[in-house]
C-alpha cells in the first residue's frame, strides 16, 4: 500500500510553497493543487478508517474566482474537519516524505495532539460497513482532475470514494451525515450508502417547504410577495435549485400553486462565468447589482437574492429606484435576526423562556454596530467568534438553539431536537409549536446552506406577510464595507481571537483606533483573509462619506507602511 501511495503522490508536481488549512480549507489556484487533493484524500481515507467509518471532501473554492479552487474536509456528521485533525491535514500535505511521514504517523512516533489514531491505517478495513469518503465538486475547469486526485489517494489508502459529482457543498455534507445516520440504524448493512441518493436532499427540501406552507394555509396576503429573481453565480446552485423547484411543483401538485415563483439568471455553469460580475460575494463585497439582473425582469422593487458558486451563501437585495446601480442588501446578519425574531416570538406566545429553551446568535466581528444594538434590545443572546463556521460551531451546540452566520451569507440555525420536543411536548398540538419544528426542519443543520435558508426565509416572510423592503427596514445599518488590501506577507499580521484587532503590527492598529475615535459610530478592523493572499478591512460609521474617508486612510496606510512588511 505505501509503495503505491509513494509511486502516486511522485506523478504530483511537487510544490514549493507551505499550504494552510485556512478558514475553509485548503484554498488557492486551481493548478498547483493537484498534489494538496491527493494527499487530503489520503488524509480523508485516514479520516474514514477510524472508528467513524465516514468522511467527505468538497472541491470548491466557493466564492473564489474561478482560476482558484480548493477543498474542505468534513466529518461523518457534516460538520467541519475537527481542529486537531486541521494540523494533521496541514503536515500531512506540506511533508517533503510522504512515505515516511505514514510510516511514522501510523507507529505513532509521529503524533498531533487530539488526533487518536488508534487503527492501523494501512490494514485492509475489517467490519461488514467499509470507510466510505463523500466527495463532490463544484463547476470549476479543475474541479474534475482535482476530484480524480483525491479519490486516488482515497482509494490508494484503502478507503472507498463515494462519488455525488456536481453538488452544492452544504448537499454534500447532508448526504454524508444522512449516511450516517443510516449506517447507524442499520449497521449490519454494508451497502446502505447506495441508499443515499444526491436527489434526496433536494426532495427533503421541497417537502420541508410543503410541510410549513401547509401550516400557513393560503390567506391572500397583502405584502409578501410570491415572485423572486435569483442569481445562481452561474454556479452549481442552479443545478440543484431547478431540481427543487421542479420537486416543489410536484409536490405542491402544480408550479402555480407553489406560493414561491422564481426566475433564475446566471445559470450558465461555463466554468468561465463562475461569480463573474454575479453572485453572493460579488452583490455584498462590490454592493452592485449583479450582470443580467435586467435581463429577465429585474427593476426596482422586484425582491432578489443571490448564491455564491458552491451555494452556501445566500444574500437578499433589492433596486430601490430606476438607475440605481447600489442595491439594497439583506446580508447574513439581517436574515438571521428575522429567523430568531420569529422563532422567539412564537416562544414568547407559547411562554416558554429562555432559562426552559436556551438561544444563542453566533456573529463575526463584521457584524454592524446597529445591528449588535437591535439584538441587544430585542433580548437575543449574542456572542462573537472568528470568521469560519468551525469556529461558531463549538459555541453554538451549547445552545438549545443556536445561530450562526456572517454578514456574507453564510448561516446556519441548529437545535438539540430532544430538548425542543420535550419544551414543546405538553403545547405540541398548537399551531405556534408546530411552526417552531417545522421551520427548525427547514435549516439544514450541518452547514450554512443557501438553497435551505432561501426556502427557510421565504416561509417565514410570508407568514408574517413582509415584503423584501420591510426585510430590509428590519433594522437600519450603518454604512459598511468590506475592502482588500494586497501585501507581501499576510501571515505577519496577527490579530486577537475575535478578529476585531490587531495585535500585530501595533503601529497600525493604534493607527486604526486613532481615526475610529474621530469617526463618528466609526469602527474599523483589519485581518488575514483564510481563503485569499489579501487582508481584509472591515469600515463602518455614520454617514457613507466617514466611513469611505476611514477605510481610504487606512488603506493608504497599508499601502505606504505595511505592503512589504
Ligand atoms: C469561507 C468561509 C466563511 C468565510 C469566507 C471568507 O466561505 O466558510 O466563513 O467568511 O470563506 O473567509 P476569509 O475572510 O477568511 O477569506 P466560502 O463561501 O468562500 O467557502
């Protein structure tokens, strides 16, 4: 087994620089990583050869241009690779001797802390169910030939590839924990994977959407408006979402009684259109209307919203006025505030409090002031993280419920089903009750997932009968922008555990917190992008001219003091 995993991993191009397992994974041009898949697929074969039996790897670099790509790691239940495993993963690839790097991982004279690898990893796979490794692409030129790569080294390690093709990330990671699930009711049965087909999560989907519009019923309503243009990043979301939308209007038993219709543009999944000029990042991070939103009847009033590449971003917007080339944007903060707002106001008729029913809302330090001040007042748990999913999560599962997001789209709401039922037992036959699960069933609790979060979102703006401008006069923000700043080295700036500072260099961000006390509501912060060789600023205050004259000064800064730092 080894001599062939060496003969393998020498037909990569060997590569001369240090990969990091950084917010999302490994992540940079697409054509330097084909060694990185092959070696992450080992890893994930690894992975899947201890005692879970179950792994996955998406290829993606999401909302990445689309010369880049990338992968992600996950575990058998969907979530993120676990942190201890991140610096295996990260050795693993970078090692000079792949041969004897194994070799002394699986003699344990080479250890990670938190990594137990307690199977030798180079013996044939005993038990009836074999390590299994989901794995699935985007629609990136490399995707295929990077895929390829890590099912080699998945295979080569003695792990099975279990191939899902075009998939958005956030399916992948529900195929895999609905494999999971299964193999654990039924784990005498070897071939229960080959139950589990890419459609079901589609099917799931649609069902979920059904199942709340019924408890809603179809009172006419006089705000909520049913039509939605969405923009697919010309990504693999519309692959997936048009299958949704076809199941929805089987299910509902006609596409004119689904009480949602939408008109997809950029859908074109040319590799070379990949979120150019379009998508979730492109809408939130440029704050422009994305190409061809004239196309198929986009004007001002029409509610939209945009997925990034691999659809686990969602961002709501809309054009106030003819010409405007600025939209009104939902972000991530504000679409998550609307679903714990609705959640907790059904807990609130139902009189169940916090200390019966525990909440939590996870953000980043991107999140706008006002918004902090609106969650403060409406008695929403609040907590700050690191960017990253991985990073929410751990806080998040100590709540009964718990959200997450950040102002780019990304979201995910989970609970601990066993405690929401038992709150709800002795209400379970009240209408508020049956919302709560049914809109809890509507999140797709392993990762934050734009198809799920649309169909979750819509279902609750028309219960409450909003329209996409009373959305966006949930709370009013003040003007923000993310910016990016090129430099030689991003790895020598270092920042405190939120993010919301620097600790390294000082100078700069003494600089920061000079100009912010002159700004009005003024906040700024600087960090190293985990998915781009950029830094990322973050500027806010009162009026849109403070906060372009704080980010331009501190951009001038970077440029003249800190690009060769
Ligand atoms: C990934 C992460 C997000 C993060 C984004 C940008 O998203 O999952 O949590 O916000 O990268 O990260 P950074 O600011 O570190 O570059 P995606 O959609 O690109 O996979």
């Amino acid at each position: 087994m080894l001599k062939r995993i060496a003969a393998a991993d020498a037909t990569y191009k060997a590569f001369d620089k240090r990969f990091a397992y950084g917010t999302a994974g490994f992540r940079t041009l697409g054509e330097t990583l084909d060694r990185v898949c092959f070696r992450a697929g080992v890893l994930a074969g690894i992975r899947a050869k201890m005692d879970h039996g179950l792994a996955g790897v998406m290829v993606t670099a999401s909302h990445n241009p689309k010369q880049d790509n990338g992968l992600k790691i996950f575990e058998k239940d969907g979530a993120m690779l676990e942190g201890p495993w991140e610096k295996l993963a990260e050795s693993l690839v970078n090692t000079d001797d792949l041969p004897t790097f194994l070799t002394n991982l699986n003699a344990g004279q080479l250890s990670f802390p938190g990594v137990s690898l307690h199977t030798d990893f180079f013996a044939q796979p005993q038990g009836v169910q074999p390590p299994l490794v989901f794995i699935g692409m985007d629609t990136r030129d490399s995707s295929q030939r990077l895929i390829d790569a890590v099912s080699q080294g998945i295979t080569l390690i003695g792990a099975c590839p279990v191939n899902y093709g075009l998939v958005t990330t956030p399916q992948l990671h529900w195929l895999t924990q609905r494999c999971n699930e299964l193999r654990m009711a039924m784990p005498g049965d070897g071939e229960v994977h080959g139950k589990v087909k890419k459609e079901d999560f589609n099917e799931a989907w649609a069902r979920y959407f059904k199942e709340f519009s019924d408890l809603i019923g179809d009172s006419p309503k006089s705000r909520y408006e049913t039509d939605l243009l969405l923009d697919c990043a010309n990504g693999v979301g519309s692959i997936q979402f048009k299958l949704n939308l076809e199941l929805m209007a089987e299910i509902f038993g006609g596409k004119d009684k689904v009480p949602l219709n939408v008109t997809i543009i950029n859908d074109d999944e040319k590799p070379d259109l990949l979120n150019e000029e379009c998508g979730a990042e492109y809408v939130h991070k440029d704050q422009q209307l994305p190409h061809n939103f004239a196309l198929k009847g986009g004007r001002p009033g029409i509610k939209c919203a945009s997925f990034d590449g691999d659809a686990d971003r969602l961002i709501y917007f809309y054009q106030r006025t003819e010409g405007d080339k600025v939209p009104v944007i939902i972000d991530g903060d504000k679409q998550f505030a609307l679903i714990l707002m609705y959640i907790k106001s059904l807990l609130e008729k139902l009189g169940i409090t916090h200390s019966e029913l525990t909440h939590v809302f996870v953000q980043t330090a991107y999140v706008n002031s006002r918004s902090t001040k609106f969650l403060k007042a409406k008695g929403i748990n609040n907590e700050l993280c690191p960017t990253g999913v991985k990073n929410a999560h751990p806080i998040v599962v100590g709540y009964d419920i718990g959200a997450n997001d950040e102002p780019n789209g990304h979201g995910t709401i989970v609970c601990k089903w066993d405690r929401v039922r038992a709150a709800l037992e002795s209400k379970k036959d009240s209408i508020e009750a049956k919302k709560i699960q049914a809109i809890l069933q509507l999140s797709n609790m392993t990762v934050g997932d734009a198809i799920a979060n649309l169909l979750l979102i819509e279902s609750i703006l028309r219960d409450l009968d909003m329209s996409i401008a009373d959305f966006a006069t949930l709370y009013e923000e003040n003007p923000s922008r993310m910016f990016k700043a090129v430099v030689k080295d991003r790895t020598k700036f270092n920042v405190v555990w939120d993010e919301s500072r620097l600790t390294q260099p000082i100078e700069l961000q003494n600089y920061i917190d000079a100009l912010v006390s002159q700004t009005t509501e003024g906040k700024a912060f600087v960090r190293p992008s985990g998915t781009e060789d950029i830094l990322r600023l973050y500027a806010e205050a009162k009026t849109m001219e403070e906060m372009e004259a704080l980010a331009k000064a501190i951009l001038k800064e970077i440029d003249e003091k800190y690009k060769d730092y």
